[in-house]
C-alpha cells in the first residue's frame, strides 16, 4: 500500500487530499507553435518531496494534470511537475549521501544499507543501484586522494608505508598504505606483485607539494630497495617498536641455543634438565642487560640510545660480566652488527623526534590499518584488486575528514592537520570531494 510500486490509479482512496489536482491554470498558448494548450488527462507520480522531508511517513503519490498543444503535441511542464522532479534528484542524492555514509564509514554491507533505505524512507532501493554507487564514489575517492601531493599543504617530513594482510582473497593480494606524520592517508593500494607495485605507488605518493626527506618503515629488508626502484631518495628510517622487538628476538635466541657441555653418560632426562637449568640462569643473567635496551630506547635517553647498545655489546664481551659461551659470543656478534645496521638511522630517527617532535613508531599507520580490517570482509567478495582499492580509497578519504570526537587529535581532522588547501583539493568534505555535496531544494518549491 505504502510503497508506491503499485498500478496507478487502481485504489484511490488511500491517497490524501495532497493528491488533489490543484486549480487549473490554464496557459493560453503552445510556446512551441502558439497552437491551442487543452487537458491530456491526468497521471499520478511519487510524491517525492514528502517521502524527502518526511521519511517513511511520507510515501503518497501525487496526480498531475497533463497539458498538451493541439497542434504540434507539446506538452506543458506543470509546476507540480518540475516541483516533484528537483525532489526526486534531491531525495536520490540524499539516498546516495546515506550509502556512502553506511558503506564507507559504517562498513555496512550491501544488503543491510538496502535495509536501511527501505526503513528510513519506505521505498527499496536495488542491491544493483548500491554496487554500482560504490564501485562510482571509490573511483572518485581514488582520484580524490591522488590529488593531495598537488594541493598546497603545510610541511610533511615523513612518509611512513607499510604493507597490511586484511583477509583479501586468502592473501592473494595485501594492502599497501602510506601516510604522513599528520596522519593523513595519502595512498591506498592493493599489491598484487610486491616489485611492482610497491615502488609505483611510492612513486606516485609524491608529489609538487609533498615532498618528504624520511622513509619511516618497520624491518622489512626489502622496503629500501622498493624505495630506490621508485626512485625516491629518501633518509630510511626503521620504526622504534619494531627495532626493539628486534633486540628482544636476539636475546631470546642466545637462551634457546644454549649448548650443553657436559659428561656423555647423562641420561637423557638429566640432559634435558641441564639444559633447562642453564637456560633459565642465562636469561637472568641477560635480564639486566635487556632492561638496559629497553631503558636506551625510552623518552628521555633519544641522545645516548645508542651508546647504551654498544655498552651493552661491551658487557657481553666482558668474561668478568658474563660467561664467554657460545649463544652470548653469538648475542654480542649480532648485537653488533644490528647497531652498524640501525645505529645512524636510529640517531636519526631519535634527534628528529626530540628536535621537530616527529614520529618514532609506524603505530599512527597500524591504526589506520584497523580502520581498514573490518572492510576487509566486505572487500574479499570482490574478485578483481583494482575494486578492492577503490573501496578502501573511499574508506580513507572518509577517514581523512573524519573530526576525531576523542584522542590526542580531538576536534580535528587528518586533512586540517596536514593543512590541505581546500580550495587547491576542490572539495571542504568527504561528500563533496566524491560528488555528493548537500543537496539545495530552495524554500519555494517546497512551499509553492
Ligand atoms: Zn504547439
């Protein structure tokens, strides 16, 4: 009854005195041929500005009264007419502004963001209509986001990248993210071949008015290459947590390879207690020295982190200290070699952070990683990468005009913090930028 897909005309008496055809306002003329305008009978439409102002409540249909010339057969737009047309694209954009909304921030799925249309305003809109919604507003989202290195932007030092796993066609393919240290998503693609891919879109990442000088990464050896095939210079900086988890996986190695050096006629049962007596003696006997790492590597400490290391390198070297066993040589080694690696990069990392205030860890990026994962599910139905992307796209240009409600960013967004000159960007929001502004339906045609 209410939802107007029924034949027209076949049970008038549920529509309300709105339907009414208003008074006749006969036009003399055909503006076409000056021929003679006469009635054409009547037909009904949805009324389309209720079912916009009032939701469910507001689904009727309205008749209008069909003007034609005589002569040449033109026929006459009834106000009525032009009226219920404006509210039929306006109620379509509001519609589009609601699945964009459920989809890209809510991560609905199609078939509940189809419910939802059907609950607020009592009409169904198709599974088809919303796909193809999302498929448009990703494309546009993409472009949107290849647009920032363009516009003119406060300064951003840092590009921070990584590579994440939300559970994309059984990992055929991962997504690659890239942020800077405002926290704005500048990037989002799906990798489909690491050598390829990776570099490309560092590559494309840059651009006239973002031009960083630090590569922030976790550990991953094969980022600086990607970055050099890209053809990016940039200082390659590794991120803090991972460092630290680095060191902690070389001392949990020393005390997992302990050798035994012990009389053959042990049984293997007293073997194995020996070696565990020796394991847990070593690991506390390296405590003190991890906690120094972890100490190197706290606020406060940015300017001798790495004198700490090598400190703790000469502690594991020194027989009066420690034991001189195979496992702790190893240790010392590998410590050793890290600090060659890391140790630069890592003062680096530290003076910058202490000096301009920067990031030291990629978590801003593994948080937004989280924003991502739930979109992951949605995302794994789609067979092709390329649709896949322009979702999350979507997703992360949304997540830049997001005004964060709590947090240390409370009361902004990434792209206010990163200074993007809306004008350069061409849009002062998320609907606009994939064109779906806030659809205008002037007071006269409302009131007419
Ligand atoms: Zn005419």
């Amino acid at each position: 009854m209410c939802c107007g897909i029924e034949p027209l005309g076949q049970n008038p008496g549920v529509f309300s005195p709105e339907g009414a055809v208003p008074p006749p306002e006969e036009p003399e003329a055909c503006p076409q041929c000056g021929g003679k305008v006469t009635k054409n009978g009547t037909y009904w439409v949805l009324n389309w500005l209720l079912m916009l102002t009032l939701g469910w409540l507001g689904v009727q249909r309205v008749r209008i009264q069909r003007r034609r010339c005589k002569v040449c057969g033109h026929e006459i737009i009834a106000p009525e007419r032009a009226r219920q047309a404006e509210a039929r694209r306006v109620w379509w954009c509001q519609v589009g502004r609601l699945v964009s909304l459920s989809r890209f921030k809510l991560g609905l799925s199609v078939r509940k963001i189809q419910v939802l249309v059907g609950f607020v305003y009592a009409r169904q809109v198709s599974i088809g209509y919303i796909e193809r919604l999302t498929q448009r507003i990703g494309k546009r989202a993409e472009s949107a986001l290849a647009r920032l290195s363009e516009c003119r932007q406060a300064k951003a030092l840092f590009l921070l990248y990584d590579e994440t796993y939300p559970k994309m066609k059984k990992r055929i393919y991962s997504l690659g993210v890239a942020i800077c240290e405002h926290g704005l998503i500048r990037s989002v693609r799906c990798i489909v071949r690491k050598a390829r891919d990776i570099p490309t879109q560092l590559r494309s990442v840059t651009g006239s008015h973002f031009d960083p000088q630090y590569f922030l990464t976790d550990l991953d050896v094969l980022f600086n290459k990607y970055m050099q095939v890209a053809g990016l210079e940039l200082t390659h900086l590794r991120d803090r947590v991972h460092l630290i988890r680095q060191i902690v996986r070389l001392f949990d190695d020393a005390v997992r390879t302990v050798t035994l050096d012990v009389p053959k006629r042990l049984s293997i049962q007293e073997r194995k207690q020996q070696r565990q007596l020796k394991r847990r003696l070593l690991r506390k006997r390296l405590q003190p020295m991890l906690a120094l790492v972890f100490k190197a590597f706290s606020p406060g400490y940015e300017s001798i982190c790495v004198l700490i290391l090598e400190g703790v390198v000469s502690q594991l070297r020194d027989p009066a200290y420690i034991i001189q066993m195979a496992s702790v040589q190893a240790l010392a080694r590998r410590l050793q070699r890290f600090i060659n690696k890391h140790g630069e990069a890592t003062n680096t990392l530290l003076q910058l952070a202490v000096e301009q205030g920067t990031p030291t860890t990629t978590n801003a990026l593994e948080s937004k990683n989280g924003i991502f994962k739930p979109f992951s599910l949605i995302a794994k139905f789609f067979p092709l990468p390329e649709r896949c992307q322009s979702i999350f796209a979507a997703v992360a240009l949304m997540e830049n005009f997001d005004v964060k409600t709590r947090g240390p960013n409370k009361g902004t967004s990434a792209m206010q913090r990163a200074g993007i000159n809306l004008d350069d960007f061409g849009a002062t929001d998320f609907f606009s930028a994939v064109g779906l502004p806030k659809p205008q339906i002037s007071l006269a045609r409302i009131t007419d």
